[in-house]
C-alpha cells in the first residue's frame, strides 16, 4: 500500500488561517492610513470653517495688525469672557509675520502650518520610539490625535499650538542626540537591533555640537511664544546640557529684549495684561483654581489640591532622575508631560486643548518601561483627548460638572498615575538593594555626565528587558 499525501484547500467559507504579528501590523497600517488621511482633511478643510463661538485667531490677528501698522496692541476690553490677546511683546514679535497677511490668508496658513507640524511631530516621536514610518504607529497616531480634542480645538480655534507641539519635540529631539543619546537621521538607525551603546542606536561617538544649540533654540522660541515652557529647562540644567540651557534662556531673553523696544505700548501691558494672567477665570479653565473659582470653592481645599499635584510632580519629576541617561527617552518625554501637567493644574489657567503638549509621553507606551503600563492611567487619556459630550438632559447637574471638570480630572489622574508608578519603580530599586535616598541621588547627578545609555544601564542594575529599550514590532 502506497501512502498518498494531498493538499487540502480551504474553502471559500473556511476560516483565514493563523496569521502572525507581522502580517497584523501590515493589515492594520492599510486600514488606518485611510481612515487617518479622511480624519486630517476634515479636520483641516471642513471644521475650521463651520461656526463656532470661538474665534482665536481673529483676536491675535487682529492685535498682530495693530503691532505691524504701528499702534497700540494691548487695548483690548479684559473684562469680558471673549478670547484675548495674551501674548508678551517677545511673542508678538515673533508672531508678527501673520499681522502683515490678510486675516483670511494668515488663518488658513495656520492652520495648514498646524496639521503638517503636528503629523511631523508625530512622525519625530515614533521615529523616537524607534518604529518605522511604514508601520501602523504613525497612521494609528495621526487618527488617535486629529480626532482628540486638543488637535481638533487647536485646528478650529486656529492658535498656534501646533507649531509649539513640533517645536518640544524638536527639544526632546535634539536634547537626546546632544547626549549621544538619539541620532540625528533617525530614518538611517529605525529598526536596527539596540544593545543600548550609541553605535547600536546610530548616534555618533562625538554629538554635533549644534544639536545643543538647536534643541534650546526650539525650546526657546516656544517659551518666547508660551512662557509656560520653561519648566523644561529643568531637563538640560539636570543633565548639565549647557548648550541646550544657554540658547533655551538666551533665546526668549533676546526675542523678549527686541520686542520691548519696539511694542509701541509696553506699559498696557504691565499695567493691564500682567494683573490679568495672575486672575484666575471661571470659564474656560481646567486648572484646579479655575474649577474652585467656577464652583465657589474656598481657597483651602484648593490650595490643598494644589498642593497634593506639586508633591506629584516632585515625587515623580525626582524619582525619574534615576532614568536620565539608561532610559533617556523614557525619560525626557516623561518628566516633560508631568511638569506640564503640573504646570496645567497649578497655574491660574490651564485649557484643555493644552494636552497635545503631553502627547510625547503616550508614545512611551511602546517602550519597555512605561508610565503608559498601567490601567488607571488610560482613563486619564481619554478624559484629557476626548471631544465626548458629558452634558445630559436627564442628569443636568452631573452633566454640567462631568463636563466641566473632564481635564481637571483627567491631568490629575495623569499625574497621581505617574507618581505612583515611579514610586513603584523606586521601592523596585530598593529591594534590589540599590541605594535611592536623597544623598545617593545627589552624588549621582554629580557624577561626571555620560554619553550613550549602556554603561548607566549597568550601573542602574536595569537590563534591556526592563529599560526602556523599545520594542519592536
């Protein structure tokens, strides 16, 4: 008797076989392109252009034209709830070019300059998370944001938020290859196996000096434009990233320095918007102080609030500093997202469309060591991005505070999350009988700074399995 073997083909109603993770990731970035292309032209086109009660561009514009005809900028009426002009003299000059255009042309260029910054930002960051361009993250993010709140208000209040949200990542950027740490053609190293040395993640042995320079450059223009932004000086100042500090405070400093001499009406500004950023509104703001001034609360149990999210912020801003060079990505776009978050909660204003400065931060969820493991942490993202509609018919009082206090409470729990779970990381490092108390930390920031993540890796006792090194796909 022979034995025969045949080949059975499925038939047509037969179940698709087994695939793999390879083959998922392919289907999953053709699925995702489309639906994010669709998402970014209707964010761009259509919902810029329906009526909406919010109008910041035509407020900056307006004031940008009064600057570049040669008169007063700061006249405006700051007792009513429209959008004002906030800006320094140092942001108005930077933002002078859009006064020189037609309104109409100036807002439509911004808003085309917002979409294309905040897909390259994207793009920065998974380039960052070392995954290729091809793959389904860069797809599956520019869907995820465009969608959000933060892209969708930014887009359809036309600010320039967008351009802020290129020009941090740009800093965390240019931060990491100053230390060795990231190349700067992020496209020549995508996907090669990473031991953790700067040859294996490509960085050069001697980092260009003038990525230092750019890296503080950007983030200088930002704190010209946002003054908020320069908490992130704590990043260069710990890791003794001079360069970076220097251009960081000397950008603003000269921007800010030009801008006073040529703003015909400095003292309005003195005199009138200054005393106005220290009130605290109670529309419109998501701070804690903004919620107690919407409600009527005291001051106690917001000083108090205040007081639990600074601790949060130390505690984990601190904690991290064990990670600055093993896992500097990790690092950086974490300390980054807890310092304005914290910056969001305490301040006397805080907007929910600010959350695309915290972006960098959900991407390290594809690293292996990752604030972004957790459960509780995720139901923080999604009130800090939803455009979910909380007001209810039935329940109007529920709705109306649901409503009110999404980002309050989605930043709050974005900032206790990070705190915990640094703490966690922190009792880990005690148990495996690592030093982690103040003296110990001290003479570790002393330390002579290194280049590349491959010895500190050693010396942190992580291995590659629970550093940050990303995973592939």
């Amino acid at each position: 008797m022979t034995a025969t073997t045949t080949t059975h083909s499925p038939a047509p109603g037969d179940p698709a076989p087994e695939s793999g993770p390879g083959r998922f990731s392919r289907i999953l970035t053709l699925a995702a392109w489309p639906l994010a292309v669709m998402t970014v032209l209707h964010r761009v086109i259509i919902t810029p252009h329906n009526e909406h009660p919010t109008d910041d561009f035509t407020t900056v514009w307006s004031a940008l034209h009064r600057f570049v005809t040669g008169t007063a900028v700061y006249v405006e009426d700051y007792t009513n709830d429209d959008p004002h002009y906030l800006y320094s003299p140092g942001g108005t000059l930077l933002l002078s070019p859009l006064g020189m255009v037609p309104s109409g042309v100036g807002r439509n260029g911004l808003i085309l300059a917002d979409a294309v910054a905040v897909i390259l930002a994207l793009a920065l960051l998974t380039l960052l998370v070392r995954r290729r361009l091809t793959g389904p993250v860069l797809p599956v993010a520019v869907l995820v944001f465009f969608a959000s709140e933060t892209v969708t208000n930014t887009l359809q209040f036309s600010n320039v938020n967008g351009l802020l949200f290129f020009l941090e990542v740009v800093f965390l950027w240019m931060l990491l290859v100053d230390r060795g740490q990231a190349p700067v053609n992020l496209l020549a190293t995508t996907g090669r196996s990473d031991r953790g040395t700067a040859a294996a993640t490509g960085a050069p042995d001697a980092p260009p000096r003038w990525a230092g320079i750019l890296g503080g450059v950007a983030l200088g223009l930002a704190i010209t434009v946002k003054p908020q932004f320069v908490v992130l000086l704590f990043l260069p100042l710990v890791r003794r990233q001079w360069r970076v500090l220097a251009s960081g405070v000397g950008v603003p400093v000269v921007i800010t320095g030009i801008g006073w001499l040529v703003v015909p009406d400095t003292d309005n500004y003195v005199n009138v918007l200054l005393p106005y950023l220290g009130e605290v509104r109670d529309y419109a703001n998501s701070s804690l102080a903004g919620v107690g001034a919407h409600y009527g609360w005291s001051s106690l149990p917001v000083l108090a609030l205040q007081a639990v999210a600074a601790l949060c912020v130390l505690t984990a801003v601190l904690g991290l500093l064990w990670w600055r060079d093993s896992d500097p990505f990790m690092w950086a776009a974490t300390t980054t997202s807890v310092l304005l978050t914290g910056v969001f909660l305490v301040s006397s204003l805080g907007q929910l469309y600010y959350t695309m400065m915290l972006i960098p931060v959900f991407f390290t969820v594809l690293c292996r060591r990752s604030v972004m493991h957790g459960t509780f942490i995720w139901f923080g993202v999604y009130l800090t991005l939803t455009l979910d509609d909380w007001y209810s018919d039935r329940w109007p009082g529920i709705g109306e505070i649901l409503h009110y206090s999404l980002g309050t409470v989605g930043w709050s729990i974005l900032l206790v999350a990070s705190a915990v779970c640094v703490a966690r990381w922190l009792a880990e490092r005690r148990r495996s009988g690592q030093d982690t108390g103040p003296g110990a930390l001290l003479r570790d920031l002393l330390a002579a700074p290194r280049h590349g993540s491959a010895e500190r890796a050693r010396t942190d006792g992580d291995s590659p399995e629970s550093s940050g090194t990303p995973i592939r796909q």
